[in-house]
C-alpha cells in the first residue's frame, strides 16, 4: 500500500492509503474503516456498505427516504451514494472524531452541501437520546480503531433510534463481532428494542452482518419481487444487490417472504 496521508484527531489516527485504484480509510490499525474506488466515487466499494442499502429494497420508492441519520462517517461512502442517486434525501451525519471528518473531506470527496448535508461532531448515542428530530433512514456504522461501539450496540441506543425513525421507518446497522456471543447479543437487543421486527442478513465475505429493523408494522415482500426492484435499483444506480438477495436465498429458501 502507498500512504497518501494521515491526520491525528482527538482519539485516532486516521490513515489514508492507496492501493491499485482504492483509497482506504484506517483509524490507527490495519483494520479497513472505509474505501473509495477513485475512478468511481459515487459507487460502494465495499460489500457491507452495499448491504447497508438494502432498505432500498424494503422501501423501492425513488423519493425514499426523505430524511436520513448516520450515525458514524467513515470513508462517506454511504453518504456520497444517497446523495447522489436521492437527490431528495436530506442527510445529517454525525461522527464522533474531527479527524474523520477532515479526512473524507479532503480524500474521499465528501459532498460540501448544507442545504442538504449536515454534519455533526458528536456522540450518535447522545444524539438520538436528545435530539427529537425524526428520519425515514437510520443507518449505524460506528467504530473506533479496535471495533469497538461503545454504545451503539446497547438497548437504550437501540430504543432511542426506534423513537428517532418515522412510521414505516427502518434501521440498518452494522454488526461486527468481535468476541464470543457478541453478534447474538446484539440482535437479541435490537429484537427487544423493535419488538421482532428484524432482520439480520447473512454475513458477507467481509465478516462484516447487517441488521435491518423496521419502527412499526410489518410488509411482506418476497424474494422474487425484491430481485425485481433490485434490477430497477442497479439500472438507476449501478448498485448490485443481488449477491445479497442470493445469500438470503441459501439462508432462508428461494420461496420465503421478508417482512419488515
């Protein structure tokens, strides 16, 4: 890998590098925080941040979601993909470290607009605890240079975001387990906080799981018609989310229906 450059925050070290075309994120490990195919900003690079759009499914209308909350800013990959392909979509970020901010301001093309992109330095779970904003979109993808969350994997966290989303809203948040039990603890609290709605997708080749959790009732969908919309959402976007559908497919039966 080829260095580009490296900023010093308050908590981490952030660390750019450059490797056959892709720029990568690190907060002070080898552990890869985020990454840009420089040839392709817009695009998702990584396979779990694909996942992480698969609400996209669950909700196929193009003014969805009007509103989103991300909670963890990493390399903006997520928030260059909805800003560009829901060019209605009002996005707040919040991240805990300026250095991060900085970074993906300066190497990885983070969108300077604030009629529609807010960003704030600050804590996620105190945000959602505090805040009474509302959001169709709550995407967690928050972790400090050992993976650690902090309390983004806890049930008051998980509760608060459950108040924090409007009716028909869902949450995608990104699990990565780093101890013995810690995945099923998780989504055990994640089930108690959204009453059974959830998901978790099968984990990728990555390591990294998706969970998605839904504010309120229940819609079915089932596979075939969300291989549907998945090819109306790769021919507007480039997106391709049909590995994802394939590995529900082995993990759950090609005719079971989602409801979320």
């Amino acid at each position: 890998m080829v260095e580009s450059g490296d900023l010093v925050g308050r908590e981490s070290r952030v660390d750019v590098r450059e490797e056959r075309g892709v720029r990568y994120l690190h907060l002070g490990s080898e552990w890869v925080q985020g990454a840009m195919r420089i040839a392709r900003p817009w695009a998702l690079e990584l396979e779990y941040t694909r996942d992480l759009m698969f609400p996209l499914l669950l909700r196929p209308a193009p003014s969805w979601p009007a509103s989103v909350l991300q909670v963890g800013l990493g390399a903006a990959s997520v928030t260059r993909f909805l800003y560009r392909y829901r060019p209605r979509s009002r996005l707040t970020v919040v991240e805990i470290a300026p250095a991060v901010v900085a970074a993906a301001r300066h190497f990885f093309k983070l969108p300077e607009d604030r009629s529609r992109l807010r960003i704030e330095i600050g804590d996620g779970h105190e945000h959602v605890a505090t805040h009474e904003r509302r959001y169709d979109l709550i995407i967690v993808d928050g972790y400090d240079e050992g993976g650690r969350t902090g309390m983004l994997e806890t049930l008051p966290f998980y509760a608060n975001c459950r108040a924090r989303l409007e009716p028909g809203g869902l949450l995608a948040t990104n699990l990565v387990e780093r101890r013995s039990g810690g995945l099923v603890s998780s989504a055990s609290r994640l089930a108690l906080a959204f009453d059974d709605r959830m998901l978790v997708l099968p984990r990728g080749i990555d390591g990294n799981t998706i969970a998605l959790a839904a504010a309120d009732r229940r819609r079915a969908v089932s596979l075939e018609s969300l291989r549907k919309r998945a090819k109306k959402l790769r021919e507007a976007t480039g997106l391709d989310l049909d590995p994802t559908l394939e590995r529900l497919a082995r993990s759950l039966g090609e005719d079971a229906t989602l409801a979320l």
